[in-house]
C-alpha cells in the first residue's frame, strides 16, 4: 500500500510515507494528547491499522495480546480523535496526537498509562523499588466498562 523503501536520501528527506515495519508487520506509536501534550499511551499499528487511521481521523492500532485491530476508545466511549499524525527521520515510528476530551486513554482507567514514575537515584536493591502514582483518580472504572470482555493485556 505505502511506497516502497529503496533508498535512505528518500527515506529521510522524501515526501512519500514510506514506513518502516517490524518483522512482525507491527509500527510504533507513542499517543499524546493535543491539548496537554501529555504522553497518553504507547501502542503498535500494522499497514491496516494505520490506513484507517488516516482515514477515519480516529485512532485504531493494533492489539498484540487480541491479535486484531483496535480501534481505542469503542468500548469505553473514549475514542482518540486524530489531530496530528507525525513519522521519524526513519520512518519506523509514529507519534500521533489526539484528543480525548476529558476521557482516558488507558485501559486500567487512568487518563495516561503512564500513571506512575520510577524514582531516579541509587538503586539499594531492584526488586523493591517503589513507584509513584502521579495520577490519583481513575477516570473509569475498567471492571463496568469491559465488563465480560478478555483483559486487553497478556502478563
């Protein structure tokens, strides 16, 4: 569907979209939001993900634990509304800004998946290093909204 990648001078300097996917046929994606510039989440979209994408100005990426196209925010009601799709110089990774509103964008209920901050510092001993939540509220709750559906992640 995208042009061809032939040559570096194209790749970096061209104006034809041209990305790069992983051997798994998988893009990623760090989501911000357009108002806040928040970092709202980090996803993975394959060719047909980022078409509709483009097309339908709303995010879809996809889902690696599903193994199917995910368009965010269906289930929830918090749809990502596409403002700004951008490439690297390399063209194998995307950052894309949207707007949620007042919504959420992961799927534990926080606003961000990138609730909590690793303190940075001497390192006593790795396996007790304890987190911050900079996110205090949920803005939903993930047991009423996907309520009968498989948790969206694998451990």
């Amino acid at each position: 569907m995208f042009k061809k990648r032939e040559n570096v001078a194209e790749i970096e300097e061209g104006k034809l979209l041209s990305p790069k996917f992983d051997n798994d046929g998988l893009i990623p994606v760090v989501t911000t939001c357009a108002n806040t510039k928040e970092i709202l989440m980090h996803g993975y979209m394959n060719v047909e993900a980022l078409k509709l994408t483009m097309e339908t100005k709303e995010a879809h990426y996809w889902s690696r634990s599903r193994n199917q196209i995910w368009h965010k925010g269906k289930t929830s009601g918090f749809v990502q509304k596409v403002k700004e799709l951008r490439i690297d110089d390399d063209q194998d990774s995307i950052w894309m800004s949207v707007d949620i509103g007042e919504g959420a964008s992961c799927h534990v209920g926080y606003r961000s998946c990138f609730y909590r901050s690793i303190p940075l510092g001497k390192i006593d001993n790795a396996r007790n290093i304890e987190m911050k939540f900079e996110e205090k509220e949920k803005k939903f709750d993930p047991e009423k909204v996907y309520k009968g559906q498989p948790n969206p992640t694998k451990i």
